[in-house]
C-alpha cells in the first residue's frame, strides 16, 4: 500500500507527535512524516523531530498571538506541500488556522483537541470541564474548516472527571486519551477504515 505522507504542525510540547512517531516505530504503518513545522522556533516538538532526523522547521513569529498574518500562514502551506502533503495533523497547533492553509489542505487537515466538542472548544479546554462541573470530558480528533474546533467530528475518546482533580491531573488524563486517539485516527485514515472527501493517494 502506498504510503500517506502526513505533516505535522504542533506549537507546544509534542508529546502527541511523540506517541504519533512511537506507534510508526512499533508497527508496520503505510505511513510516513515527510515534514513536522512550528509556529514558534523554541517548541519542543521541533526538537523532537529533529533528533528522529525528521525534517522540521518553523514559520516566522508574526505580531499576532491567536493567528498568523496570512503571509505567514503561507510559509507554513508552502513547506508542507513540498514535502508532498497528504494529510496535516494539527497536534497541540494553537493558532486559529485561515485560508492559505485551508485552501490548500481542506478535507486534508485533522486536528486534536483535548474535550469532547462541541462542548468546550477554545483555549484550556480542561480548565473549562473543571469549571462546568461535568463528570466526564474527552478528546476529539475532527476535521478543519474556518470554524475554530467546529469541523465535523472523526473520534473521540471520553476520559473521566474525578473528585479530586486539578487542571493538571485532568489535562495529563486526557492527554494519556489523546495519545492513543491520535494513532489511531491517523492509522484508520491510511488504512482507508475511516472515510476520506476524497482519498489524497488517488489520483
Ligand atoms: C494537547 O492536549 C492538545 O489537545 C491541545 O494541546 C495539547 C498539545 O500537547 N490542543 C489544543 O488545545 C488545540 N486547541 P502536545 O504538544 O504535548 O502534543
């Protein structure tokens, strides 16, 4: 089976990319990473990819936090097509994606995000579980649109609130869901067991 060449964006610490990279280690996958990029030079995700001997790099900062000024944006599209992209994987990526991407990748691009959508989309989705009080939150692994965590939902894995939580002790219990959701999702895609707009390795 031919392989599917995944990019991976990430701003943070890329323990999602790590679990991604430990199941490609693992097992006999029809998969392979052809480029890992930031939006923050210093992420560890890049560090990560790096000592695999993966090609990574990142884009230029920008003045704004939540997004990047569409220039920008277009560095990031322009590295992931010539590493021939088929699929962007948005592993802990936390700025608000906008059309340079969206244009290029639409019905290419998942992301992850730490609840159950649509309940808690945005920013520091476990504190928001915590503060609702519900009893149980998740992670979900959806398609990208133009709505901020709104794409339609692949998967989810439900994880419990307890008692005694912290924000800490929730968010490392979701991320143990995510890192086994994430593979799996990917996986199920190059497999062709989860359903594609259209399958990017036919042509
Ligand atoms: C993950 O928990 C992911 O769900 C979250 O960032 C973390 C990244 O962790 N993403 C979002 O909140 C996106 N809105 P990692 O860098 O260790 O993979």
């Amino acid at each position: 089976m031919k392989k599917l060449r995944v990019g991976i964006l990430g701003s943070g610490q890329g323990s999602n990319f790590l679990a991604l990279a430990k199941v490609m280690q693992n097992e006999e996958l029809p998969i392979e990473i052809g480029w890992v990029g930031s939006d923050r030079a210093e992420a560890k995700i890049l560090e990560h990819a790096k000592s695999m001997g993966l090609p990574a790099g990142a884009c230029r900062r920008g003045k704004f936090k939540t997004k990047l000024e569409p220039e920008i944006e277009e560095e990031l599209a322009q590295k992931l097509a010539e590493a021939g992209t088929e699929l962007v994987v948005l592993a802990g990526y936390m700025r608000v994606v906008k059309e340079p991407l969206l244009a290029r990748f639409r019905g290419k691009m998942i992301n992850l995000h730490p609840s159950l959508l649509p309940a808690f989309p945005g920013l520091k989705a476990w504190e928001q579980a915590l503060e609702a009080g519900v009893k149980e939150t998740g992670c979900t692994v959806h398609w990208v649109n133009e709505v901020v965590d709104g794409g339609s939902v692949i998967r989810q894995m439900r994880v419990p609130v307890k008692a005694e939580d912290t924000a800490e002790l929730l968010h490392a219990r979701i991320q143990e869901a995510e890192h086994r959701l994430l593979p799996e999702v990917v996986r199920d895609l190059a497999e062709g067991r989860i359903p594609w707009l259209k399958d990017p390795r036919k042509k």
